[in-house]
C-alpha cells in the first residue's frame, strides 16, 4: 500500500489558537498493521457469544461515565462546543450503549417468516470490518452512535476521525481496549486532511474491509460512495443538511423561538440536523423574529471551558470565513441582518451569532448548508408556501413543523425528510432510527435498522 502521507497531525484550541498535541501520522506499514488486528479482530469477535458482546458494551458505557470529565474537556478542548454540551455528549454516549445492550437480543434475534409448509426464518449475521469515515462535530457521539451497534452485531471498526479530534479519535480506541475488547476490535486511523481521499480509497479497496460508513459532507460522502460502489461493498451515509424548522399560524410562538435557538446555535450551530431554514408564516413572522432575536441575544459567546458560555467558537478558522462569506453573499442578495453576521475580535474563530431575515429560495444562505451560528429566517405567505418553500432544496434529513399538532403533522407529511418531529426539535435517540434522503445520504443508524445495517440478513429454507 502506497500513498501520500504529512509527519503529523497537530490539533489546536479553536478557542485560543494554541497546539493543542502533535501525533505522527500512520504511513502504509501502520495503516497495513491496522487493517491485518481489525481484520483479525473481527473473526474472532463474530464467533463471540452474543450477551458477551453486550457486556463490553456496559463495560464501555460504565467507563465514558466514570471518564465523562476528562472526555468532556477533551471534546471542548479540540472542537470548541461549551462543556456542558461536552458532558451531555458523553452522557448521550453512554446511554446508547445501555439500550442497545438492553435491546441487542431483540433486533439481532432470528425473525420467523411464514413461507409455506416449510420453516424459514430470516438471521442476522456480521459483515466483518466496518470502515468509518467520521467527522469533528460530534466527536464521541458519531463514533459511538454507529459503533454500538456495529460492535454488538459482531463487527469490528476501523476508525478515519476528522484529524482536529484526534485526541478524541485515540482516547475512543483506549476507551475499548481499557473495557476489555479484543486487541483491534476498535483501531484509529492518525491521517492528515489532504490525505483522506488517497487512504480512504485504499482502505475501502482493501479485500479485508466489508462495509463502509460515512458521516460528513455531500463531497466527502459522493467520493466514498463511488468507490465503495465500485468495490461491491455496503455502505451508510449521512451527509449534510439544510432541515427546514416551519412555524405556522398557530404555534405557540414562544415555544417555538426558545426551541429554535436550541436548534440553532447548540453545538455552535456546527450540527447537521439543526434547524437552519426557518420557514415561519407570514401572520406570525414579526412576533417569532422578535422573539427568536431577543433569545439569541441572551447567548453568553466566550470560552467553552466556562459552565456559563452557551456558545463557544467554530472548529477552525477556515470553516468561519466560510460561514462569513454566505452571510455576505445572503445580504447582498437582499436579505436582511438582523443581528451579528461579523467575526469577533480576539484570538478563536468566535463569530456573532447570527440572523438573517427575509431569505429567499436562490440566496446562499437558503440554498447552502449553513454549518455554523447563522439562522435564516424565510416568510411564507400560506401552508403551501411553506411546504413549497421545505421541500426547495436537495437535502432531507430532519425537519421540525410546529403548531396545532394535527395541524403540523398534516404540514410536516408533506415535507421530505428522514425524520419529522412535530413541536419538538430534531434530535437522534438510540432507540430511533436517523439518517436521511436525497443528497442527505442513505441507510440509516441506530435502533434496529442500524444494527442491522452492518449485517448480512441470510434467509434460511428448512424443507
């Protein structure tokens, strides 16, 4: 195996802009090293006993609770979210280790299906290694959120983390093997950004490597797609999103503004199901704006490591001057800064929170996935207007309606996504499925669909 590699990967504070670690990068040997343990792993693990899986998983979840400070902080320290959003992800992590351990035997158990006189039954069985392509945002729970399920069904992972969490990618490794997984039941991959392409197709080609799985960008998620395709192998992805958050006539205005910067600006915006495109009815419009303004402004921007900040800084710096280039583009196009739009002075790549009123369909801030503390208001004229106005665009992966609840799941069933939650914002939940469609991406994680999602389903005949 031969491909490009940089010496290190050097990770920094977003908040501060100092180094953070320094890890040599994996050349082919490593990479080459990696692929063989996991590979050996998984033919170990897929004759493992079932509820001995699942003790590793409570194992694993014991530990990310009693670690949950030195995760929490190492999260802040890298990505930049505040810490107590920090705490909640490890929290989140180690609950979804519990249901699936609790839940495992049910999805996995062999499903009877009547097909004449015979005895049939549909079984679910490992795939092998499970290559992963995860990103910064959500630096424990994307690994986790897959990995549970993956590692229950008897598969084992090999890790490429977005390289700015690369503490976070190594502790994840120690993580299993401190629970008592098999050596290489879970292995990172240390590559540097330009290289991800190059290892990534190397790796996917690799006869060892069974299936595939992606969470990041529409780029990110058409190249592995292509190649995983090409190599017959199954793949999951979910990509970006612009999730429509509709507020009609009759919604409780208030309820949907708190919940609205929720949604917004929580994990400083930096989160694929948040609610970016906020379709509110014209009737109302003026009262939400206001309202959802005045609650922004009670954001606290400043370090994350400080239980009062509600808002920390974006991951990196080039990832803020592209957020700052369509809230430029938007407001040239004819939309209207309400407030922020700017980035603040200091060291960090901290930007104003951000809202934008009067966005139309063709402007950038309505057409592009806005990953970052900026939220377009869109005014719709009617209950068509909104749903014309949702469905504008090639994602779908979450979407919220509120309003008089028959009403909104009327409205919201009109509305293409993968997931629809009335009155409440998008959030994933172990026991759920959550994935999307269009150029949100395909298959789907968590509950029993994600779990099985890495198994081959072997339909068994008994004359």
């Amino acid at each position: 195996m031969v491909f490009p590699t940089e010496n290190e990967v050097v990770t920094r504070n977003p908040a501060t802009g100092e180094v953070l670690g320094r890890y040599p990068t994996h050349d082919a040997a490593a990479v080459e090293e990696a692929l063989a343990r996991t590979h050996a792993a998984a033919e170990v693990w897929r004759g493992t006993a079932l509820a001995q899986r699942l003790t590793l998983l409570g194992d694993i979840g014991k530990l990310l609770l009693e670690r949950r400070y030195t995760y929490a902080a190492l999260i802040t320290a890298e990505m930049g979210k505040p810490l107590s959003e920090s705490l909640a992800e490890i929290d989140k992590c180690a609950w979804n280790c519990s249901v699936v351990a609790e839940k495992a035997p049910g999805w996995l158990a062999d499903h009877e299906v009547e097909a004449g006189r015979s005895r049939s039954w549909l079984s679910y069985e490992p795939l092998g290694v499970v290559f992963a392509v995860m990103p910064w945002n959500y630096p424990f729970w994307q690994v986790i959120r897959f990995g549970a399920g993956a590692v229950a069904a008897g598969n084992a992972v090999l890790l490429k983390h977005g390289p700015d969490v690369t503490g976070c990618a190594l502790a994840i490794e120690e993580l299993f093997a401190d629970a008592g997984a098999p050596a290489g039941l879970l292995r990172s991959l240390v590559v540097a950004a330009p290289d991800v392409p190059e290892v990534s197709e190397l790796v996917i080609r690799d006869p060892r490597i069974a299936a595939v799985t992606l969470t990041g960008s529409e780029r990110a998620g058409t190249a592995v797609a292509s190649v995983a395709g090409s190599a017959v192998k199954p793949s999951v992805l979910e990509l970006g999103g612009s999730d429509p958050f509709v507020v009609l006539a009759d919604a409780d205005i208030e309820a949907a503004a708190k919940a609205a910067v929720t949604s917004r600006f929580g994990n400083v915006g930096e989160s694929c199901i948040a609610g970016k495109r906020f379709i509110v009815h014209e009737a109302v419009a003026d009262t939400f704006v206001a309202a959802f303004v005045e609650r922004v402004g009670m954001l606290e921007v400043g370090n994350p490591a400080l239980p009062s900040t509600t808002l920390g800084p974006m991951a990196r710096a080039d990832l803020r001057e592209g957020l700052l280039r369509q809230i430029r583009e938007t407001v040239a196009q004819g939309a209207t800064l309400v407030t922020g739009g700017e980035a603040l002075e200091g060291p960090g790549n901290f930007v104003a929170p951000t809202v934008l009123d009067h966005v139309t369909p063709g402007m950038t801030a309505f057409v592009e996935e806005t990953f970052g503390p900026a939220a377009a208001i869109v005014r719709a004229r009617d209950d068509e207007h909104a749903v014309e106005l949702a469905n504008d665009t090639a994602f779908g992966l979450g979407c919220a309606v509120w309003g008089a609840t028959g009403h909104a799941l009327a409205v919201g069933r009109q509305i293409r996504s993968g997931a629809l939650f009335v009155n409440a914002v998008v959030a994933s939940d172990p026991r759920l499925p959550i994935g999307g469609t269009g150029r949100s991406g395909y298959g789907r994680e968590l509950s029993a669909e994600g779990i099985r999602a890495f198994t081959n389903v072997r339909t068994v005949v008994v004359a």
